[in-house]
C-alpha cells in the first residue's frame, strides 16, 4: 500500500517541478519553439494527472471485473474507496471546470464578433476598423463559416504612423496565420486540470506575442520600427486588459517593455555550441520525461494493483497487504 501511495504523490506532484522546468527552456528558446514546448508541457502534464486519477478511481472496478470481493481489497487496503470516491469527485469537478471554461471561450467569441460587425472591411478583408474612441486591435480568429478577422478601431488606427500601423496589423495577422488561438486554448484548458499548470499560461501568453512581434518584425524588415509601434499601441491602449488572452490575442498584452527589449535585441536563434546544446537537451529531455513518467507511473499503478488483486485470489489464507503478496511472490519464485 506504501508503494502504491508513493506513486499517487509522485505522479500528482510532478506537474509542480515540470512547469518551472518548462518555463526555465521557454526563456531560452526561439518564440515559435517556446510556444510550441509550453503548450507539449502543459498537454502531457494534465495527461498524467488525468490518467492518474483515473487509475485512482477504477480500482474498485477492477477488483468486481476480477471477482475479487469489495471486502477483500478493503482488508488488504482499507482507503481504497475513499480514494477512488475522491479521484471520481476531482475528475468531476474538473469537468465541469472544462466545459465552462470552453462555454466561456465561445461567449467571448461571440461577443467579440458581434461588436466587430460594427467595423467597415479593407480592401484586402481581413481587417475591421471598429469606429469609436476606444484605442484597441486584436485578432478575431474565425467563427461559425466566418475567417479570422484583425479587428482595429478607429482611435488605434489614429494614435500610429502608417509604417506603425503596418507593424499592428502584421503583429495581428500573424496570430491568425499561426492559430495562435488554438495554443492558447489548450493550455488554459490544460490549466484547469491542474494548479500547477496555471503558470503556463502567462508564459504561453508572452511567447505567443513575442512569436507575432518577431513574424511582424520580419515583414516590415525593420526590428526597431517594429518594438516602437509595439510600445507606442501598448501605451495608446484602453483596452485594459479586455482583449488579453484566448481567443483575442493583442499586440498590447503581456509583458510589454521585455518585448520591446527583445525587439531591441538581434533576432533570437536556437542555443549554439556543445555546452548550450547540451543544457537545452537536458532541460526538454526533463520536461518530456516528467510527463512520460506521469503516464507511466499512472499505468504502473493500473498494473500493480491489477497483479495484487489476482495473486490475492490464488495466495492461501490471503494477505494482510500488498507488501505481503509481493513477499509472497518473491518466496514462491514468482
């Protein structure tokens, strides 16, 4: 039962050290490849936890599919019904957690959509200029047969030089050619599952930007013109942090001046040299393998306690645990 208990913490836990670790590589990583590792992380993390509960929480089950008596597996582990009523209670709520959290993304969508069919069409289409004081961009990702749209008001469009405007609307148009919103989406989803995978989604939300920061960059072909439209919409915005998050993804969210800075910098590369290559490995091989061993332990657990409950059936006189059925494995030369 000790072991069994051991690998229930263990594998609840581990979310906790992979996060850091997982924001440690994003820090060092290109934007595109931070996105892509953090939203990895956070999908494996909450994998392991789910599939860990539900270990949890079958025991019983299994026990009845192996005709083994609810009273025996209670001798042999007497928490095991309130442990399988708590992991069946934690999925529930997470669930509920899950689908709200998906309702909330489809009103906020919806809402959104519904204040930009105030806004008058480009030439090109895929903008809607917004009339109004509001000083606001976002990019509006597609909904009901309708394609993603760079939503601007007219105050925004006002407070940026042409060449600035240009940098928004690149910014803009990159989170919608790169379905930003569909990252987004699964780690605060992801997030729900587990406390510790909340910290990812600030992260996710500040390599997200810079990934759009670093494609509008590139297309203006000017990295300095690009970091002052970015400051200069952050500091015209009204938005107050209406747009920040999924599905809207705006210029003027997350952490400003660090982005600005990086927009400062020369254009970021993936870690070269045998030391830096070598760290990078270890830290997304430590990332990796915490997930993989979330869902190893979680399927271990499976197996443990489905070998214990058929040996209980054969071992004469039972065990007064699951330390003696391995003891008597191990006498028996099993």
């Amino acid at each position: 039962m000790t072991y069994v208990l051991v690998l229930i913490v263990l594998t609840l836990a581990i979310p906790w050290g992979g996060t850091v670790i997982a924001r440690r590589l994003a820090g060092v990583l290109p934007p595109r490849w931070a996105c892509l590792m953090v939203t990895g992380a956070a999908v494996l993390l909450a994998g392991g936890t789910i599939s860990t509960l539900i270990g949890l929480f079958h025991v019983p089950f299994l026990a009845s599919l192996e005709r083994l008596p609810l009273s025996q597996v209670l001798e042999v582990w007497p928490a095991v019904v309130p442990l399988a009523g708590a992991a069946g209670a934690v999925m529930l709520v997470q669930a509920v957690l899950v689908v709200r959290r998906g309702i909330q993304h489809r009103l906020l969508l919806k809402r959104a959509w519904l204040s930009a069919d105030e806004g008058v069409g480009d030439v090109d289409g895929d903008v809607l200029v917004v009339p109004g004081s509001d000083v606001d961009a976002f990019a509006l990702p597609g909904y009901r047969g309708r394609k993603g749209r760079v939503v601007v008001t007219s105050g925004m469009v006002r407070s940026l030089k042409e060449q600035e405007r240009e940098v928004l609307l690149a910014h803009e148009r990159a989170h919608l050619a790169r379905r930003h919103h569909l990252l987004s989406a699964m780690v605060d989803l992801a997030a729900v599952v587990h406390p510790a995978l909340r910290s990812l989604r600030e992260a996710l939300v500040f390599h997200l930007e810079r990934w759009a920061d670093e494609d509008a960059a590139a297309a203006v072909g000017d990295r300095r013109v690009a970091a002052v439209a970015i400051a200069r919409a952050a500091l015209a915005s009204t938005s107050h942090g209406r747009v920040t998050g999924y599905p809207l993804l705006s210029a003027t969210s997350g952490p400003v001046p660090q982005r600005v800075e990086a927009l400062l910098l020369p254009e970021p590369v993936a870690p070269r040299g045998p030391a830096r290559r070598a760290g990078v490995t270890a830290l997304a091989g430590t990332v990796a393998g915490g997930a993989v061993a979330a869902l190893a332990l979680a399927y271990g657990l499976h197996e443990y306690v489905e070998y214990a409950a058929r040996q209980l059936i054969g071992v004469p006189g039972g065990c007064s645990s699951l330390w003696g059925v391995v003891d008597t494995l191990i006498g028996s030369g099993g």
